[in-house]
C-alpha cells in the first residue's frame, strides 16, 4: 500500500484535475478573419486532434477561492495505442508535494515517499480514460462543437487561435458539459453544479498553422455558490510539443521489477 494515506484514487484524480485542458497565444500578427475561416479552422483543428499519437504535454492547473491559489503541475510524456504516460506531478496544495508515476495499459507504477508501488486498474476505467482525455486535450477539442459559430480567429505568423469569452447561458453550458465530463458525469459533480452559477467562462485553442495540432489550449472558469455567494475560479493551461514525434517508450525494467503490488483499485 501506499504510505501516508496516499491512495491511487487521490494520486490519479490529482493528476487529472477536475477539468482537463490547455492554452494559450503566441504572435502579435494578429488578422481579423471571417467567419468562414474560422469554422474551416475549426473543422481542421477537430480533425487533426483526432490524429494525435503521441507528445508532450506540460498543465498547469489553478485554483482560487478566499483570495488563496493553489497550483498544481503535470510534465508527461505519451504514447497512444497501447497507451502509455510517464509524468511528474508537483502538487503544491497535496499530501505529497512531488511525485512521478507511469501509467502503462492498465498497470499505474507510483513513487511517493521514495518508493515504487503498483496496482492494477480495471478494465474501462473511469480514470485512465480521464487521463487519456488530459493528455490529449479532447476536453478543449469537444468544446469547439458547441463553441464553433461563436469563436474568433486570430491568425498569427506560425499559429491560429480560436477564442471564446463569455457570462452567459453559452459559456455555462459548455463549462458544465467539460466539468461533467472530466468527472465522469458522475452523480455527486451533477448535484454541485445544481449548486453553483457559472458566472464567466473563457476558452482558448492554439493550433499549428500546417499541422494544425495543438500547440497550447487555455479554459478558464468562475463560479459561484448560489447559497453562500462565494465564488471560485479554475484555471487550466496546457502547452503541448513533440505531437507525433515521441518514440515509443517502455516502463524501466528495474522498476517493474522491484515495484510491490497492492489491489486493484475499483475506479
């Protein structure tokens, strides 16, 4: 088992947030495009996210609420089909601050409090399904479908940007369906945004202008608490190199075979 009461659950939903996703923009060539342009960009960018193998990807996530933030970082590597992740987390606000873990089919290698540990997880699971939803952005993609008459296009040097800012019924409905999604449309998220007032919502989508790849992907959220007012902000930003270039990697044999198996996690 894991010390310190870090189970694979917390590790794994630590590494994948609550709302998978990234971005950012690069260039200051900007271009004002019609709308024409703009759904053709989409389509594409849809396309091409739907190709992508393998990468690097480096999120950031922050949240912010009582005028504290709390930042969390993933660095991974990945290779799609069979799918494998290589990944260091630095959580600042976690029980452990820092941590790396392999993700390998439906095998999880975690070292935490210098040790290597391994369990298996079940078949369709819920959390390597979110972590393959993290590393490839499909969070930011899907978004475009319900974004794609309303985003603006920006056109730069060597990259196109597809932006979304709102307050309203629009941006609310496409921040639920994402934080929904990213928790697996499971029924204690769904009661909590019974709860809550999306109060403004900003999207963000970098792609490569020849590849059209992703390159950065940002998804911004504020919400508040219908009782208490309190509101709180969540803020995902994803910076992706290497897509398709990675080379297939393998889990190191030393930790394969020194890392101890504990149960299989039911998530």
């Amino acid at each position: 088992m894991l010390k310190k009461g870090i189970t694979m659950k917390k590790v794994i939903i630590a590494v994948v947030g609550i709302m998978g996703m990234m971005l950012a923009g690069c260039s200051s060539n900007k271009s004002t495009a019609k709308p024409s342009s703009t759904i053709s960009v989409v389509n594409h960018a849809q396309k091409a996210a739907h190709q992508v193998k393998s990468g690097n990807i480096v999120l950031v996530t922050k949240n912010t609420q009582n005028k504290k933030t709390s930042t969390g970082k993933m660095t991974a590597k990945f290779h799609l089909n069979p799918m494998i992740v290589q990944a260091k987390l630095n959580n600042a606000a976690g029980l452990v601050k820092n941590y790396d873990y392999f993700i390998d089919g439906r095998t999880v290698y975690i070292h935490a409090d210098n040790n290597w540990s391994k369990q298996l997880l079940p078949k369709k699971s819920p959390l390597i399904k979110s972590v393959r939803r993290q590393v490839t952005g499909s969070a930011a993609v899907k978004a475009m479908d319900y974004l794609k008459k309303h985003l603006k296009l920006q056109k730069n040097k060597t990259t196109d940007v597809l932006s979304y800012n709102g307050q309203g019924k629009l941006g609310s409905m496409v921040a639920k369906k994402i934080i929904l999604a990213e928790a697996n449309h499971s029924e204690s998220t769904k009661n909590v945004l019974k709860k809550v007032k999306i109060t403004k919502f900003s999207y963000k989508y970098t792609l490569d202008k020849k590849t059209y790849l992703p390159v950065q992907t940002y998804i911004y959220m504020q919400y508040q608490d219908k009782s208490s007012k309190k509101s709180v902000t969540e803020a995902v930003t994803g910076n992706y190199t290497n897509v398709n270039k990675v080379k297939k990697f393998k889990v190191p044999a030393y930790i394969k075979r020194n890392a101890p198996s504990t149960n299989q996690v039911n998530e």
